[in-house]
C-alpha cells in the first residue's frame, strides 16, 4: 500500500501537478479512500495477471486512450511506464487492434458500445475475463482524466496556485 | 413514475453480453468482494460478470462507495443529481433509471429528474442544481477544456473545494459506470426479463 503523503506514488497528483501542503493536495484528502481506491484501481487494472491481456498491451491501451482524449500528462505517465516495462519489446498480442478499436469508441463515445463490439474481441482471441479486465480499464481511464481534468480546472480557479 | 424522451425512473433490469459468473463457480474471494461491493451482487448480472476480475472489482467498488455515500461534503442528492445528469448525457439508460430513484429518494422529489429527463443543460429547480448540472455535462462532454469559467459557477452558489471534488468524484465515476453498463450489456425491462 503507497503511502498517501508521498505524491511520486499517486498518479493522480502527479499528473495534476498537486505535491503535499497544497491546499488542492489537502482537499483531495478530505476523501482519502477514494484516494486510495482510485490509485488501488489504477495498479490491478495495470498489473493483475488476467490470461491473454499483457500488462505492455494494457499500456499501450492506456496511452492510446489517454492520448485520444487530450489527456496529456497522463499520456506521459502511461508512455513512461509502457518504457519501463520489462515486457516492452515483446511482440503485442495480434489483438492488439480489436484492443485499440474497441477503447477508442468507449472513449469518445460511451453510446458506441454494442454487442457486436464485443464479438469482435472475442473474435481476437479474448476471454470473458480478459474482456472484462479491458472494458474496466477503459472505463477507469475515463474516469481518471476526467479527475485531473477537474483538478486542473481547480487549480486554475485559484489563480494556478495548486 | 416518469416517463420522457426514452428514459424512466421506473426499475430496470440489466443484460449481459458476456457470461456472468456462476455463484455455484465463485472462488472464496469472488464471493468476499461480491458481498463487499453491494447488497445484491449475488443475484445482479452486473456484478457477476465484473466478477470475472475480483480484484478490479474490489478497488472499482471502493472508490465508488466512497464516493457516493460518505457521509459529510456534498449533500448525497447532489451527487445523485450529477450522476443522473451525466447518465442521461452519456444516454446510459439503466443509469439513470436507478439513480433518478435515489435521488427522488433523498430529496423526496422528482421535479429535477423531469427537467433532467426533458433538457439536462436546462435543468434545475434552484442555481445551485442549475450550476451542478451544468459542471456535471462539461465534465463528461469537454474535458479537455475545463477551466477556471467551468469552476467559478459551483463558488459562486457556495461550493467550497471539499464539495467541488465530491461532484467532481460522483460525475467522474459516472463516465467509469456508464461505460461499463453501456457496453458490457443493456437493459432489458423487468416486466419481460
């Protein structure tokens, strides 16, 4: 479990630029479960094993989605890690494209989904498991952004003071 | 109950595209982190098939509990209020049929969830719903270009930094949640399923 007052360790206040003694990094911590769900969501989403959806793959998904939607910071943050994973120069899986194709529309627009979508996966090869384990990244993703988006927001509010 | 441009406050029920887990088939930590993540899992297709990765699971159920029902900060109904607005936005249908009750259940109204239903950039009984709502579509449709202008209203109705992040936290979440619902399954209505 990271410790909370350690901002290296929360991706959130990093890519938000919020350090401790921030009046924003303080207020965040008015809900420190969610703090810590949120990070705890980030790293299973990220690293439990789940068969045929490598953690490289879950990267390169994160980057593309966090890159889609203007999310710069944390596109930094998933290229930095995708360059310190052991598994970067491993092939990717050949569903790799179904992968990317399926995050990119629950991106941009959550109404996109159907059940012809999720044949397609399938189709590529992925489990229910693992199919389940991608939806959640995706979906986590858009919550994430949307966290920083507003912090940032926030911080703007005061004058950019964080 | 209500009834306007295909969306309701009347109870759903919801299908998946995948396989649910089978209760019979749950592993020890399936069942702790089904009971852990709401009252009903044992028999909701949702929560059976996100079983599926119990740890993702268990951390997904975390953050939203805690953001939907600690006590303190942002009165519960608003958050309610941001959840429905940014279901209704994102056309979550089943979303936003269970939380117009919650929210009819903790403001002991529905004059809010007509409006939402009718126009949510409109909707709102007071400024105070009005600036929620609003915060609530620009957070779900631009991210990419919230501003100091997207925050002053939310101040100005008297919202201090504390309650700003729970709206913040419940319309965030909601981008999480509608996109799960939406694509792993659909409603189906209760009176056929």
């Amino acid at each position: 479990m990271p410790a909370l007052d350690v901002p290296d360790n929360d991706v959130i206040d990093r890519a938000a630029g919020l350090a401790p003694g921030d009046a924003l990094h303080t207020a965040r911590r008015f809900r420190a479960k969610v703090v810590e769900a949120t990070q705890a969501s980030h790293d299973a989403l990220l690293e439990q094993p789940v068969e045929g959806l490598s953690t490289a793959d879950r990267l390169r998904v994160a980057l593309h989605v966090s890159t889609l939607a203007g999310a710069n910071s944390l596109a930094q943050h998933y290229e930095a890690r995708l360059g310190a994973d052991v598994a970067r120069d491993a092939l990717p899986s050949a569903a790799l494209p179904a992968m990317l194709d399926f995050a990119a529309a629950l991106t941009t627009d959550p109404r996109a989904g159907d059940r012809a979508a999720i044949e397609a996966l399938r189709r590529a090869g992925l489990g229910d498991p693992a199919i389940v384990a991608l939806a959640q990244l995706v979906a986590f993703l858009s919550y994430q952004l949307r966290v920083v988006a507003g912090l940032n927001a926030m911080r703007a509010s005061r004058g950019g003071k964080p | 109950m209500i009834r306007r441009n295909g969306f309701t406050d009347e109870t759903l029920e919801w299908r998946s595209w995948l396989e649910p887990l089978r209760i019979a088939d749950a592993s020890p930590l399936q069942l702790e982190v089904l009971d852990e993540s709401h009252a009903q899992s044992r028999t909701s297709p949702y929560y059976l098939t996100l079983a599926h990765q119990p740890l993702m699971l268990r951390h997904r159920s975390a953050a939203y509990n805690a953001i939907m029902y600690a006590p303190g900060g942002l009165p519960r109904a608003e958050r309610e209020l941001g959840a429905m607005v940014v279901s209704v936005t994102n056309g979550c249908v089943y979303c936003t049929s269970v939380h117009a009750q919650r929210f009819e259940q903790l403001a002991k109204r529905s004059d809010t969830v007509e409006q939402v239903f009718d126009d949510p950039a409109s909707a709102g009984t007071s400024e105070r719903e009005r600036a929620i709502a609003r915060f609530a579509i620009a957070v779900t449709r631009r991210p990419k270009e919230l501003g100091a202008d997207d925050i002053a209203p939310l101040r100005a109705v008297g919202m201090n930094d504390e309650e700003i992040i729970d709206l913040l936290h419940a319309v965030a979440i909601f981008g999480w949640a509608n996109r799960l619902m939406q694509n792993l399954g659909e409603p189906a209505d209760a009176t056929i399923s």
